[in-house]
C-alpha cells in the first residue's frame, strides 16, 4: 500500500468521509471538546495534537494510545479516523467496544463528524449509507470469520477500545487475533493498559526490561498527572470512612473488627462485606455524608450528579431506597440486565437529578461528565477496575470542578487512590520468586498454618452462610494528591462537616492548601481536650495507637509460643488452651483477631502460666 502524505492536520480542517458527509471539528461536542483546554490553542486537546502529530510522522500499521479516563480518547480516535477516511488510507471503520451501550455511544460520537456507524450490524453486506460498524469484543468471539471477511474484502481501520478487554478471556483474545489480523490500520485504546492476570493482550507490543519481565509498550501516554496539570481532568478528593463491623463467619463464629485495622484477607473481605450491607448503618451513613457533600457541590455546579457502584443487583435496589429514605428523592437504578439500561443513563446524563446506582453498568466508558460523587460500595479491589470507576468522575467541563470519592477504609484501595497519578504498564511475566512482593508472604503463611494446627476448629462445623451482624461508620481521613488529612471523627461532627464542606469549584493547589488548614484546626480542636477526655476518635494521629502488618505477625508468632510453652505446663493441647483463652477473653480466631484482642490473650496466658510456679 502506498503511503500518502504526512501534512499537518489543521483542527478545522472540513473532513469528507466516504459517506459524503462534510463536517467541522467545532462540531464535535459533546464527546469532542468545543474548546482547547485552558492554555492550549486550537481544537484539539494538546495531547491530542500531539498524539496525532507523532502517529502521521511514523504511519504505523498498530497504535497503542494510552490516556487516562476522562482525557478525550473518543476524540482523537475519530479525528484519526477522518484523516485516514479523507486521504483514502483505508475505505471503512470498525470499531469494538467492550459494551452494548458503549457501542452505541461510538456511533453516536461518529456520527457527530459525519462517519456513520452501524452499531445494529449482525451478518451480510453492509449497508451503502454506513462507513463502518460498532460491535463489541463478545460480538467478535461469537463470529470472527465474519469480521476478517468484512476486513479483507475493503482497507479497514479497526479501533479497539479499552483494548485490554481482549484479553478478559482466552477466546476472545483469539477471536480478535483472527478477525483483525489482516486490518490495514489497528488502533488500539485504552485509559488502564494494565491488568490482575498475565493474559496478552492482541496487538499490544510488549518489552523486555532488564529484569527479564516484559511489559507494554504504549506509542503515546497521556496520565491522570499530565492531564490534571493541564485542566483536563478534575482533581480527586478520596474520603474514606472506618467503623466497627461485626458477622458471622461460615464456621458460625462472631468476629468484631474495625475496618482498617490490620487482619487477615479474609478478615478484611469480611468486615468489607459487613459494611457494604443496606441493613447495617454504615451504607446509610455514608450515603447520608455523600449526599451532603453532593449539596455542596451543587452551590458552584447546579446539574452535579452522584452515583454510587454497587456490587449486585439486589444491594443497588436496597441503596436506592435508601437514598430515597435518606434524600427524598428517587435514584436512577442502572443493571445490566434491564433493556433500558442505556436510556436510563443516557436520561440521566441530561437532566439534573441528584442520584444514579449502577452495578458495573457506569464503571468503564460512559459518559455522564456531570457526575463528581461517587460512592464505592462495591468488594472488588482491583487496581483496573478502581482506576475505571474513578474515571466516571474526573471529567471536567470548567476550570476548578472537583470530584469526591467515598470509600471504606480498606487497605488496597487506599493505596489506589494514593497512586492515582502513578501510569502502569501490563506485566506479561510473573516475578520469578513467588511472594517477594510481600516481605511477609511467607511468614503469613506460616503463620496461617500455624494456626490451622493449634487454634480451635476450622473445618470439622458444619459451614453456615456468612451474614453481617452490625456495622457502624466513622469519618477516618481524606487521601489527595497523594497525601492524607484529617483524622477520625464522629459521624455528623463539626470535624466531619468541615470536609464535607469544602467548595466544590478549586484549583488544585487550593484544594491542597484548604486540607492541610481543615486539618491543622482540627488538631488544635482535639488538643484542647484533655487526654483522658478524648477517645480514640478524637485523639490526633500521633497520639493514636498504630499496629502495622509486621507487628500483628508478632503478636500472633508470641502467643502461639506462649500458648506453646503452657502446652508443656499445663499438659493440655493447644486447640483447648486457645479455645479457653477464647471464651475468656471474646474474640474470633487469632488469625483474624484484633492487636487488642491478642495483647488481651498474650496477657491471660502469662498470667495463667505464673499461677502455676
């Protein structure tokens, strides 16, 4: 194929698709920004320009462009592809989307400049009117030949959006190898080219560092750092919320804990579960302080719009109800597997009501720019899907909108929204030394056994349902910018209403500067009181006991060996001395118990060991 000329792209340059259709890039709103962003000229983003700039010098067959959610990649991709439609580079356009309704959202977008569509196509010769087709990545597992066909038979660009769904699972990874194989042009997508498994992904190059592992290689990076630096996306503030949570385990033990606290992953899964439940108070309480920041929010940014991500279908219709309960108002309710499920986004994207919840349907993709709070109440804890929940927020339309996120107090996300700014690339290879992540991996492990061996039983009951018991919430700290403020504080408290107050128009560094204040002023507030009028709530961070991964190990590692020196003491077997100890002191197993619990046992124990010199 003849290469054609490299010229600039001038942004109002009127493209001609081969549908006919004339059309200026001033048109391209809402998916295409009307505007530079502030700083900028012309009409495409910077990066953008640039992006489009760097891939015209090189031509390359494959594109892998990587831009942080909320950046404008729908723009580029289609303003690519009416330069490549216009200079006869290819004849047709195939985009694959990862969901019905994003299908559609392309067509719609394509359309705005002229570039028809077809997001209906299902089999045969494609209609005369259309320059292309919308199917998502399971359309193209279920009939791959069709698409190579279509492929072959005229010059195609194929754009692979969040491409990393291609490789969600071997087949369609497969089919996409061999429908698109033979495609003139691939563009590939995505704002999270990272993922939890090793599974390639088509079309992606990968190098190998001097570690010996391979990791993607994108052809443009444009992160959520560069993009909040240059106005493009909103600045995220995290407020994350703790509390006491008490279930019942399989096993039909009772287990309190505080999220946050250090426990084991199954303890911390547990205690997530317990304060996601709509019976508890936790929900209720975060949903209560959400829609209060929302209020805010809506002083500077009248249409701002929340949504909260669900883990299933029956949690989202009990959140619902009680948003109705806590506001007044009814929440839109998004499932997957309600046939008007686009509709309904797409209504609420347009209008002003306060509320929407979703299960999954709004994690990746959608546009509802007037979204800036979201709820996080839903267990999944990977690093993908968190970054693509978040993006349902960062969308900015004006200079100084912000957006707030309420999470519980979990460890991993934590570490999420602290590395917001950080840009990832897709590991293909495993580490070589299983654990060495983790310098504790082993000895959780050990420990783990250790406790299999000498705590009560674990597997000889009869398993039961798991079932949270209670739950209460406590404001715990806002994460931005990588940095934390604040520290815990009573729901409904003056402490707790001063973050939720904060003005929902500001540039970042008075976002920054507005938390550091808020949280100097609350320390002064706690140090008025004396100590031992303050409890653990109230009491600022230095004051307050903290109990790292490494120390519960140790914790855990000197009871069992106390309970082992009173083994040969006493003469009764471990199971029994950790059962006693149990029904002395209250408490679930030590694996999950708390450091309070444990120092509580390590005590119990020395004393018995002492009565019997």
């Amino acid at each position: 194929m003849r290469r054609c000329a490299v010229p600039e792209l001038p942004p109002t340059e009127i493209v001609t698709t081969t549908a006919g259709t004339a059309s200026h890039s001033h048109h391209l709103s809402p998916a295409f920004p009307g505007r530079a962003p502030w700083g900028t000229a012309g009409k495409l983003r910077a990066w953008q320009q640039r992006a489009m700039d760097k891939y015209l010098q090189a031509q390359p067959r494959d594109f892998l462009a990587v831009a942080t959610p909320g950046a404008g990649k729908t723009t580029f991709a289609l303003t690519l592809a009416s330069w490549l439609l216009h200079h006869h580079v290819v004849q047709q356009v195939t985009v694959v989307a990862p969901t019905e309704h994003l299908k559609k959202q392309w067509a719609e977008a394509a359309a705005r400049i002229g570039i028809k569509l077809d997001p209906e196509y299902s089999a045969g010769p494609l209609g005369k009117d259309y320059d292309g087709i919308a199917i998502t990545y399971a359309g193209v597992g279920v009939r791959p030949m069709l698409h190579r066909n279509r492929v072959e038979q005229r010059k195609t660009l194929v754009i692979l959006d969040e491409i990393h769904h291609a490789g969600d699972s071997k087949s369609w990874g497969e089919a996409c190898l061999e429908a698109f194989e033979p495609a003139t042009r691939r563009l590939a997508l995505t704002g999270t080219p990272f993922r939890s498994d090793t599974n390639p992904i088509p079309f992606v190059a990968y190098e190998e560092g001097d570690d010996g592992i391979r990791r993607s290689s994108a052809d443009y990076t444009y992160g959520y750092g560069s993009a909040l630096a240059d106005n493009v996306v909103r600045p995220v503030i995290f407020m994350s919320y703790s509390g006491n949570m008490r279930w019942r385990t399989k096993a039909g033990d009772e287990i309190a804990a505080r999220l946050g606290e250090p426990m084991t992953k199954d303890a911390v899964s547990q205690a997530w579960r317990t304060a996601l439940d709509p019976r508890g108070e936790w929900m209720p309480a975060v949903l209560r302080a959400a829609d209060q920041r929302l209020t805010e929010v809506r002083k500077a940014i009248p249409d701002a719009g929340a949504l909260v991500i669900a883990a299933d279908q029956d949690s989202a219709r009990a959140y619902a109800k009680l948003i109705r309960e806590i506001t007044g108002d009814k929440a839109t309710v998004v499932l997957s597997d309600d046939t008007g499920a686009s509709k309904n986004i797409d209504e609420f994207s347009r209008n002003t009501d306060r509320w929407m919840v979703a299960v999954r349907m709004v994690s990746e993709g959608v546009d509802v720019p007037r979204l800036a709070v979201g709820v996080y109440a839903t267990t999944i804890s990977t690093p993908l899907f968190f970054a693509q929940a978040v993006g349902r927020f960062v969308r900015s339309r004006r200079r100084g909108e912000t957006a707030s996120v309420f999470l519980p107090t979990i460890p991993d996300l934590l570490g999420f929204a602290n590395e917001m700014e950080r840009e990832r690339d897709h590991v293909l290879d495993k580490p070589k030394k299983e654990g060495e992540e983790d310098p504790y991996a082993e000895s959780e492990k050990e420990m783990e056994e250790a406790n299999r061996e000498q705590d009560e039983d674990t597997g000889e009951q009869d398993m039961l349902p798991f079932e949270a018991l209670e739950s209460d919430a406590v404001f715990d700290r806002v994460t931005y910018n990588g940095a934390e403020f604040g520290m815990q504080a009573h729901p409904g408290s003056e402490e707790e209403q001063d973050y939720l107050g904060i003005p929902g128009l500001l540039e970042p560094d008075q976002v920054q500067l507005l938390l550091q204040k808020r949280q100097a002023r609350q320390i002064a507030h706690s140090r008025k009181k004396p100590a031992e009028e303050a409890d653990l709530l109230e009491m600022p961070a230095e004051r307050r006991p903290v109990v790292s991964h490494k120390e519960m190990m140790e914790l855990r590692k000197r009871l069992n060996n106390l309970v082992g020196a009173y083994v040969h003491q006493s003469g009764k077997p471990h199971g029994v001395i950790h059962t006693e100890l149990r029904r002395v002191c209250g408490g679930p197993p030590s694996a999950e118990a708390t450091a309070g619990q444990l120092s509580q046992r390590i005590e119990k124990v020395q004393e018995w060991a002492t009565r019997m010199r």
